[in-house]
C-alpha cells in the first residue's frame, strides 16, 4: 500500500474557515489545513481573524484584530494543538501556556449582550479556557477523534451516542475517502 502523500492542491475550500470541529478551541485547532502535510494557514491576516472570531461567535471590538493579536492566537493554538495530542495519545501534557493563557479574569456582562464584543486577549483566554473545559472532561476528552483522511487530520469533537466518526465532515473528507478506497479497488 502506498502512503505517501498526494501533492498539496490548495483550494478554495481548502482555505476555507471551518467552524465544525465541536468547540472554539478545536475551531482554532482548524484553522491550519492539512497540518500532517502540508500546514495550510487558514488565518492569513486581521481580516481573516475577524471573520473567523465571528464565525465562532465571539466578534472582535473595532481595532482588536491586529498582527499582534493574531500572532498571540497562533501560539495559542500550537500550545493547544500540543497539550490536546498529547492528551490523546495518553502522554504527559505541558500545559503551563495553555493555564498562563487561560487567565484569571471573569468574563463581564454589558447592558446589551446583542453588542457584545470581545477584546484580543478576552478572545484568548476564552479560548485556552474551553480548551482546558475539553480536556478535564473526561466524557468530552473521549470524544476528541481526529479525521481518519491522511491529508486532513482535522481533530473534532465527536457527537454523543451512535458509532464514532471517521471523518471531520462526511461531505469533506468522508465521501473523498471513499471514492478513493473505490477508486483504488479498481472500479
């Protein structure tokens, strides 16, 4: 059987930004494509990361989304990535960054939650919190699969009940996969 990769082909979708992979912390885990490969960075500038905090909910306030703050949520998720493989494959996690990220600040209403936006380093912390929520849960720390596509390995949160998941998306990667595996069986 050959394992080596295909060529990298990048895309429109594949630049896409995801937001299905279960939690907030996840969908910053998604915002590298094909990260085994290749490493597509799917948050390329500031107006990328505003989209994608809008996307997972919690827009950014005017002038939040700067180089800066993008470079700090790139850290943030490559401390994350670490601690959240590791954690899956049952080896000791370095979590120092990811708790140092998570803070101490209590999140604070405003009169009118329909304007509610977020500061760069809210945005952070709220992230390194949900994903230390993921890993301290041990019903959703079970759930934590990542996709069986050699060039995705997207790490999702599996849904509760029924068969676990081979696949970020079955319209993504699933129905590639099994074309292939057709393919390859000489149809």
């Amino acid at each position: 059987m050959d394992t080596t990769l295909p060529p990298v082909r990048v895309t429109a979708q594949l630049r896409e930004l995801r937001f299905d992979a279960g939690s907030p912390s996840l969908n910053l885990l998604a915002t590298i494509g094909r990260r085994p490969s290749a490493g597509i960075e799917r948050l390329t500038d500031v107006t990328r990361l505003k989209t994608w905090a809008e996307g997972i909910g919690y827009p950014l306030a005017d002038g939040e989304a700067t180089a800066d703050a993008l470079a700090g949520l790139r850290r943030l998720r490559e401390e994350i990535f670490a601690v959240v493989t590791d954690a899956m494959a049952g080896r000791p996690i370095s979590p120092a960054a990811v708790n140092a990220a998570a803070g101490s600040v209590a999140p604070q209403l405003v009169p009118d939650l329909h304007e509610l936006r977020w500061t760069a380093s809210d945005l952070t912390a709220l992230l390194a919190r949900d994903a230390i929520d993921v890993l301290l849960d041990p019903v959703r720390r079970g759930r934590l699969r990542t996709c069986d596509s050699p060039v995705c390995r997207m790490i999702f949160l599996d849904g509760a009940g029924g068969r676990p998941r081979r696949w970020c998306s079955m319209s993504r990667c699933g129905n590639t996969s099994k074309a292939a595996a057709y393919r390859n069986r000489g149809h």
